[in-house]
C-alpha cells in the first residue's frame, strides 16, 4: 500500500482490505470444513457447522486428526490453523478498539474484553506502518487458506 500522506486515510485503507481480508480467509477456512464434512463427516464433535473462527479452527485441527484421508495435511493444517489464531488475536487488538491519531504515524486503541466475568480496558498502540504489515500478513493467509482448500479438494475429487 502506497502512503497518501494523510495517516488517519492510510490507516482507514489498511483497516477495509484487512477487512475483506480476513473475511475472504475465514469464508475459505469454513469451506474447507465444509469439504470435509461433505465428503468425510460428520466430523467428531461437531454436529453443525460452527461459527466462530475459534470453533472453526477447533473442527479442522479435530479433522487433520480424525480423518485419515487429510493424514498428509496434517502439518500444513495445523501450522494454517495456528496462524488463524495468531493473526485473529493481532487484528481484534486493531480493528476491535476505538483508535485515534497520538502523532505523526501512531495511533492508540482502546477495546473492551471480558476478564473475570467482568469488563476489562485494553490499550494498545500501533502505527500505520503495523496495520499495514499485518494486512499483508492477513492477504498471505487468504491465500495460503485458498491452497489448502484446493488441496483437500484433490483428495476427495471435489471440484
């Protein structure tokens, strides 16, 4: 991404394709699961197909184990399941809080989370120029989830 010269635009630009982004990743990762529910399943404890990335992630890692016909992806799957959860956990510190501009470059974000049952500030500061790696991160995982699909395709003959 190419500065305009204007951070708060800059940051607003990382922050739509992160986005889409991560929506496109997580749409894959949920057809991959459907793949395999499709052709393999039901895949043990998960009757439905789940919603949340954390249970999307618990069911493929559940699949790589389970199923004997993904034996082959199994370390490619997990290392893809764990960069899910990384990544998840450094886009929801940005995208997830309420940010404004500190300086020249530098922003801070304040969120809510649970703690304890109770509600619980958390800070964070970012510049433009991490919004901007971790799109590209996210952009690497789309694609790195879209391969991986195609491969479990190929195993079931799935077009």
């Amino acid at each position: 991404m190419r500065s305009s010269g204007n951070d708060f635009q800059d940051l607003c630009i990382a922050f739509g394709l992160m986005t889409l982004s991560w929506a496109w990743a997580e749409n894959i990762l949920a057809s991959t699961i459907g793949v395999i529910n499709k052709n393999a399943g039901p895949i043990k404890g998960y009757p439905e197909a789940p919603l949340s990335l954390k249970k999307k992630v618990s069911c493929l890692k559940v699949a790589l184990r389970d199923i004997s016909a993904l034996q082959r992806l199994q370390n490619d799957g997990r290392v893809l399941a764990e960069l899910f959860i990384e990544l998840s956990l450094r886009r929801n510190e940005i995208v997830h809080g309420a940010a404004w501009q500190l300086h020249e470059g530098g922003f801070q974000s304040i969120g809510l989370a649970v703690h304890r049952g109770d509600y619980a500030v958390q800070n964070h500061r970012f510049n433009v120029s991490d919004a901007v790696r971790l799109e590209s991160e996210i952009s690497k995982l789309s694609n790195d989830a879209t391969a991986f699909l195609f491969r479990v395709c190929r195993i079931f003959d799935t077009p």
